[in-house]
C-alpha cells in the first residue's frame, strides 16, 4: 500500500507504526507546531465548545495567506470541508488528515492542489468521545489499539443530529459551516458490518433529491476517478455504502438505504451541496486503512482542483433551484426508497459459511480469509416514496421557540409578524402517531413500523385541511425563497423523515387537556344520543362489533366526548404550522434575517 510521501515530519501514528492514534492533547500539539512552521499557509481556528468544555478546533489550509471565507470565495477557489471522529472510535479519518495537511505544506507535488481549493478540517469533531479512549470501544475494528467511544459526552451519537441539533457540537458545527459555507463536505469514518475484500467503500448522493446537475457530474465523474485513483495508489474500493439485504444471508445482495438529513451527507443535500461518506473497512488493518483514507482525500483534492470553477457553478445553480421551491410548486421527494429493482453487481468477497447457532438460535453467518469473486443482486438507486408540493413559505406561532431556534441554527431566514393576523392557511390534522417504548437519541420520535433508526414513508395520517387561522403577533414567516428551503420543508413538514414533529418539538398537540367528569358526560351523551339518530346508530354497531370497547366504560364515554364540542376546540392532533398559498398581505416589516446561530 502507498503511504504519504513526505516524512520530514512523522505523524504519530506514523512514528508508531500506526499501531496507535494520538490523544487530543498529542493531536493538538502535532497540529499547533504544524501552523507555527506554516503561519502563510496553515491557520488554527476554534469554533465551538463540546459539551465537557473542549474546544472544538479546524485546521485551515490556504496559499496565500488567505484565510477569510468571503475572500477566498471572491477569489473563485472551492472550499473542502474534511470532518473526522464523529465516531470518535473511527480515527482513520483523523490520522489521515494530519499527514495531508502536512504535505500540503511540506510536499511539493502535493502543494499546487492548494492554487484552487482551500482545505478546512476538523480533525475531531467528538472530541469528548474521543478522550474517552479504551481497549474496548470497538469489537469490530481492528486497530489501533485504544479509541474513542462513539457517542459524545451526554452519549448522544452526533451523527445521528444534522437535523435536530440537540448537542453544543451540532450547534458549533453549523456555525463553522455557515462561516465557511463549504463547495465539499466530506466525513471520514469507518465500517461496521459484513466482510469483504474491499479496505475502502464509500458514497456520493446522486438520488432523485439531489440537484440534477451535481448528481450528473458527481456520477460520471467523481465517484469513477476516486476509484481509479484510490486502486492505482494500491487500494481496493467499492463505490457504495454497503448493506446487506438480510445479514444472515449475504447471498440475498446489497440494500439501497435512503441519506436522511440526520447523517451528515444526507444533511448536505439539502445545502445543496456534495457529501462524501467514507467507510473504511474495520477489518483492515490501521496501516492500510490509515493510507487509505489518505488516498481517498488526495484523489478528491486533486478532482476539485480540476474542476473548482464547474463545482462553485454547479453549487449557484443548486441555490438557484432550491430558492424557487416556493414558486415553482413542483413536487418535491420528503423520503427517498429503493426502487424495488435489482442489478446483478461483481462483488470482491470473502468465502462465508452460515450454520445454525446453538448460542443465538439463529443463522451465523462466518467470513474466512479467503477471497472470492461474487455477483450479488443490488437493489438500484432510490425513488422519492413521499412527496409534498411546497407552499410559498410557513408561518410558526411564536409560541414553538426551540422549533424556531433550530431553524436559526441552521442558517433559516424568516420574518416575523408585526400584529395579529387572520387567514386561511393549510394545516395538517395528524392521527395515528407511534412513539417508541425505549427512547432514541435521548428523544422518542414519532416512528413507523418499528423503524426508530431509519424511517421511511409516512407514519399515521397527517391530512391537510384549509382553515381561517388566526396567528399571534410575532409568528416566524419562513419564505421558500432562499437557499436553505429544502431545510425549511424538511423541518416544517410533518412527514419528512427528521421533521420537528417526528422528533418530538410537537408531541405537546396530541396531549388532550380537558375532559368531563363521568356522570356529567353521562347526562351529555344521553342528550347527544336522543337528538341525533346517525350517531345512536354509530354506538349501537360500535357495541355490536368492538368487544374490547363494549367492556370499557372509559372507552364508552370517550366515544362521545370526542364527539362534543368539548373535545373538538382542543384542536388535538392539529399541526400548528400554517402552510401559506401567499405571503402577500402578511403584516411583515423589514427584511428576511436569520436571528441568531447558537454555538
């Protein structure tokens, strides 16, 4: 395998031969002297703090000294956003980039990359994690000997967060990503799963949600020459995020999974924006995975440098796009699927055999070390399963401020109302919503079928109903003119798979508040049933045909206080967001601004 060129100043997993990664002090301390030497080229940033009080830290690699965001776009160069350890058990990424960044620097060949592109990197992003270091934090993984965990201090898996942005990490990161407004975002991490051949897999979005154009070019032209580049350095990579369609039986083939905003490339679509996951494969050793990961990054460097103009025009073409959401009215895909499809596919893998388990009562599946060529079905790229048209913009009540807040961490411009106002509206009366026994990400999110950790389609109903609403004075007025639209719509729209209302900003509507008391809804219901002959039929065939309601007084009486005017102003069930047909005739004032971004 290759390795980085330059060696006039080993990393520490390369002094160690990679049999280790360095702690944060020791990753900080390597870095810092790294800066002290390059001050022209290299700058040291702080743009957060985790939760445990650590400094959350980038690197910044620049020629020219330039090292202020609007400069550097003004000047037409793209910016490539490296993250690593956000798993902080999966260092590859990390100890990668401390030799890049130094050959960067220090290596001639490696230099010229930096005349279009300016490299920012986190070199570990879940820092508490990370110095929650052990022997023991990853079975799967082989190598180095000690790693981090991978969740954050309030065991919160980071990854997992895009979206809500619960954690004080998720919060900094997106106001680095605002400061730095990135043409390439790229996460390093590490594999878990099945065995094979490969020591590098990896994926690029090109689904139906992503901007056509970004697709096409992402498509034909990055995702083949990673390849190319990674095998000529001596690697073997698979371009694609590989899951099996049943773990016990890796004949069945490899399974589409939809990028929800929650994972970080997911996320990027909807910045409209390239997101690379690398997955190096836990099984390889550190060495070969380290250098791997490297090459992964020196072959993308070198295609951005390329095609640095054709990235920053596809990138203004994807804003361009997203800003009109609300104007052109097209469908728009919530929640990516697999087609349903398959294409046979020549897969590099090991042999396996699968025999029953007296220990677990079910198939174990076991890898050898032998090699084979297999041809496995994989299901072909993902269709959009749930679709909403968009509305001109939402109208919030002031009253939901975290759901409000999360928008303004995101970089979400709206406007607020400057007095009461009345008006139709659409809004979504929902029904039929499951919430998970155990909690998830320190939530319990709305799920369907079971599915706490990937949820695709629909869950309950949520049906759209056009009302005369009345809205408070300082409502947020979210326009679907901006850029960040898609993040609007998949915030704001209840069906949408990381939606405020699927994570619980929203459980509050389905709580009912009033009820009467037995023997008064006894007196109602015998007045209800006596003046209104359908709804005495109703109860009658209820009876008749629902045992477990006929045996339930509570059941009884419910059946007509849900019924009453009583239950109905409680408007339980009903989406507080207003969709907008128009903005016109709103009481707004001043221009659309982002309020604030939390660090």
């Amino acid at each position: 395998m290759t390795a980085p060129a330059a060696r006039s100043r080993p990393t520490p997993s390369e002094v160690d031969a990679y049999r280790t990664t360095p702690d944060y002090a020791t990753t900080f301390a390597y870095l810092d002297r790294l800066v002290a030497d390059h001050p022209d080229r290299l700058r040291s940033e702080t743009f957060g703090h985790s939760g445990e009080g650590r400094a959350l830290r980038v690197v910044v690699a620049s020629k020219d000294g330039l090292f202020e965001p609007r400069v550097v776009h003004a000047e037409g160069r793209a910016v490539l956003l490296i993250q690593n350890g956000i798993h902080a058990g999966e260092t590859d990424g990390k100890d990668a980039c401390l030799a890049l960044l130094r050959d960067l620097v220090e290596d001639p060949a490696l230099a010229s990359l930096l005349d279009r592109v300016v490299v920012v990197v986190i070199p570990i992003y879940n820092v508490d994690g990370h110095e929650r270091r052990s022997r023991f934090t990853r079975m799967n993984q082989n190598g180095p000997e000690v790693a981090g965990w991978r969740a954050n201090g309030t065991n919160l898996n980071l990854n997992r967060d895009y979206m809500k942005a619960d954690a004080p990490e998720t919060r900094a990161f997106w106001s680095l990503f605002r400061r730095w407004r990135p043409d390439f975002f790229v996460d390093d991490h590490v594999t878990d799963g099945m065995d094979f051949q490969y020591d590098i897999t990896f994926l690029l979005d090109d689904t139906p949600d992503v901007f056509p154009d970004t697709a096409a070019w992402v498509r034909g032209r990055v995702t083949p020459e990673i390849v190319r580049h990674v095998e000529a350095a001596g690697h073997l990579a698979f371009p694609a995020q590989v899951f099996l369609r049943d773990d016990s039986d890796p004949a069945r083939g490899l399974a589409f999974n939809a990028n929800a905003p929650r994972f970080s490339t997911g996320r990027m679509i909807l910045e409209n924006r390239p997101g690379l996951l690398v997955e190096m494969h836990m099984l390889k050793d550190y060495r070969t995975r380290v250098t791997g990961n490297y090459e992964v990054l020196r072959g993308l460097l070198t295609i951005l440098h390329r095609d640095a103009a054709q990235l920053k025009a596809l990138n203004a073409r994807a804003d361009h796009a997203a800003a009109r959401l609300g104007l052109d009215r097209a469908p728009f895909p919530l929640v990516i699927g697999a087609t349903g499809d398959t294409l046979p596919v020549r897969f590099r893998g090991v042999e396996y055999t699968r025999t029953p388990s007296e220990v677990s009562g079910q198939t174990w599946v076991q890898y050898s070390d032998r090699p084979v060529e297999l041809t496995l079905p994989m299901e072909t790229a993902g269709r959009p399963v749930v679709t909403v048209t968009p509305p001109a913009g939402y109208v919030v009540p002031p009253s939901w401020r975290r759901v409000l807040e999360v928008l303004e961490v995101h970089g979400v411009s709206f406007r607020r109302t400057t007095a009461p106002w009345t008006g139709d509206v659409e809004r979504y009366h929902c029904a039929g919503m499951v919430w998970p026994a155990r909690p998830f990400e320190g939530r319990h999110p709305i799920v369907e079928g079971g599915n706490v950790e990937r949820p695709i389609g629909r869950f309950g109903t949520c049906t759209p109903v056009v009302e005369e609403v009345t809205f408070a004075a300082g409502s947020a007025v979210v326009a679907l003119d901006q850029p960040l639209a898609k993040v609007a719509v998949h915030w704001l729209e209840p069906m949408a798979p990381d939606s405020a209302l699927r994570w619980g900003f929203f459980d509050a509507v389905f709580e009912q508040k009033e009820s009467g008391e037995a023997y008064v809804v006894e007196r109602k219901a015998r007045e209800m049933l006596a003046s209104d002959p359908g709804l005495r039929d109703e109860f009658q065939r209820r009876l008749q045909t629902d045992a477990a309601f006929a045996r339930d007084p509570a059941a009884r009486l419910d059946f007509f206080f849900d019924r009453s005017p009583w239950y109905v102003v409680q408007t339980v069930g009903v989406y507080p967001v207003g969709r907008l047909a128009t903005l016109e005739r709103l009481p707004l004032s001043g221009p659309p601004v982002t309020e604030g971004v939390g660090t």
